[in-house]
C-alpha cells in the first residue's frame, strides 16, 4: 500500500515538471435529447498533461526519484507511456528505449521517435514488448520504467488524485462522491484509489475486449485476459499488476466494462458537444455514463478522469 504522504512528497518533486490540469463540469443532458436524466461530471482532463496523459506523472516520478544509469531507462508501452518515459527523458538528458507492440497508434510511436528515443517495435501486444524490454534491461544496465506495476509509478499517478480532490473542492463545498477511471493494468486506478483511500467511491472502468481487472477480481489474484478493443493500444495488457491488484481490492468499490461500440460513441460525444479531445481509452468513464452501466444519485458529484489524446486528428471526425 502507498499512503497520502508518499503521495504528497512524490507531488513535490515532479510538480515544477508536470501540469496541473484542470478541470471542467459539462452537462452530459446536452447529449440526451430524450430526457433520460444524464447527469452534469466533472472532468479532469489529463489528455492536456506534459505528453498528452497522466502517464508522465509516474514518468517523472520514476527519473526523479531513482538513479538513473548511464544506460538511460528502457520502457515497455502499449503507447502512451513510451511516449511520456521519451518526454522525460528528453527533459531530464538521459538515454531512453521504448518497446512498442504492433499494435501500439501510428501517432504514438511518432511522438516517440521525435522526442528522441531508441523505439523498437516487437510483438502483437503489451506483454511481448515487456518480455522483449526485460531482457533489454538484463543485457544493456539501463533502468526499467514499468508502465504500471512499480511503486514510483503508482505514487506519480497518485497525484493526479491529489490535485483533483482540491479543484473537486473549489467546484462544490460537498467534495467529491465518486470518480471513474479508465483501467488497463490498473496503475492509475491504483495511485487514484490510495489516495481516495475509501474516502471517495473509486470505480474502474475497462473495455469488454481487456477485462484485466474484471478477470483478476473473479479469480481472486491477476490473471491473463483477453487483450482487444479499439482502445487496445493504451487499455489491453495481458493481466493487471501484482501491486496493482491488492490496492484495487482494499479501495475499488465496483469495476465496468463497456463495449467498443459505446467506447467510440463517447469518444464523439465529447469532441462534438464539449471539444474535449480524447483517445478511446480515455472515454471509457463517458462511455460507462452514457450506456447507464453507472447512474449517479440525485446529487451525486462524479468525476471522470479523461486520461489522454494521443492520437491522430482523424479519429475526432
């Protein structure tokens, strides 16, 4: 478990590097001409953060509170953590490979390429770039950056949270009732949650193609899943993380699974009635709200966590 003031100390250091990123309240009824009764969220758009996700959070945590080596760093991604481990390590002058699969957004591997780092495209999926970076790591010295399975990396995602139960503050006097965020190997979900610590509902929401963390909950322990969905490329690892997994049990009230079909229609919804830019992985919370797989209370202040935008401008339409 990571506490409130791991959390609070991580902020200190990488806070001169990162973003603060707003937030903004949108009334999803705009989107509901049928008067169903969607309600207003509070999103917190972290697609706006240093490299387009909440991603460098735990990138920076990771360089700058670790010795780097000579090596430089080496990182496994489905995308968007290759391109904030490239970012930060342009920032910071130190050596980076970044393992992609196949799979991974054409946008995203170019980001990487031009920020200057090693990139080497192996594999279907996440899990054979992890496998082709941990021997990597074996034979070059450099440092591994996990995507979502190391301490550092929990406690920068962490404070994302931190920052979003302040704003959530200045928006209503009550505080925060609820937040959705997506999950992939859960090391947003997990950050987010310890520092929620019960306090605030936590529900994950994934993509029906990468249950991850549903297939881990059922089976009591991370456990392979499938590895789909049209937000394959930053949501689909093969199993959530060891670390992950006992946070998410102790502080996630409930995980959702939406289809790619709402996935999509979220992404839309957001472009063309709020022009908020955001991946598909990143819609998922909308998507979650949009399908009534969660229905706030009267009342109810929910916040949506919209984690990136690193993509093309074509897929906006």
């Amino acid at each position: 478990m990571i506490t409130r003031d791991d959390i609070r100390s991580t902020y200190d250091t990488i806070r001169p590097y990162i973003r603060r990123t707003p937030v903004v309240q949108v009334d999803l009824g705009e989107l509901d001409p049928a008067g169903t009764g969607l309600p207003a969220v509070t999103l917190k758009l972290e697609q706006l953060q240093c490299a387009g996700s909440f991603k460098a959070r735990g990138a920076f945590a990771n360089l700058l509170l670790r010795g780097v080596p000579p090596a430089g760093v080496v990182a496994a991604s489905g995308g968007n953590h290759g391109v904030a481990v490239a970012y930060v390590a342009h920032r910071l002058a130190a050596p980076a490979t970044i393992f992609v699969p196949t799979v991974s957004a054409p946008a995203k591997m170019e980001r990487i390429r031009r920020l200057g780092a090693e990139l080497v495209v192996t594999g279907d999926r996440y899990a054979d770039a992890l496998a082709a970076a941990q021997a990597f790591q074996e034979n070059s010295g450099a440092m591994s950056v996990h995507a979502f399975d190391q301490p550092h990396t929990l406690l920068g995602q962490g404070t994302l949270a931190l920052e979003l139960a302040g704003q959530a503050g200045e928006l209503d006097a009550g505080g925060l009732d609820t937040v959705l965020v997506p999950v992939g190997g859960g090391g947003l979900l997990a950050g987010v949650a310890s520092w929620f610590a019960g306090d605030v509902r936590v529900i994950g929401v994934e993509p029906e193609g990468a249950p991850t963390l549903t297939y881990a909950r059922a089976a009591g322990r991370p456990a392979d899943a499938p590895a789909g969905s049209v937000a394959a490329d930053a949501l689909a690892p093969r199993r959530v993380g060891e670390l992950v997994f006992p946070i998410t049990q102790s502080y996630v009230d409930d995980v959702l699974l939406v289809d790619d079909a709402s996935i999509l229609a979220a992404q839309q919804a957001l472009w063309q009635a709020f022009r908020v830019a955001a991946e598909p992985a990143a819609s998922v919370g909308i998507a979650a709200l949009l399908a009534g797989l969660y229905k706030p209370a009267p009342g109810e202040h929910v916040a949506v966590v919209i984690s990136g935008a690193n993509m093309s401008a074509a897929q906006l339409g």
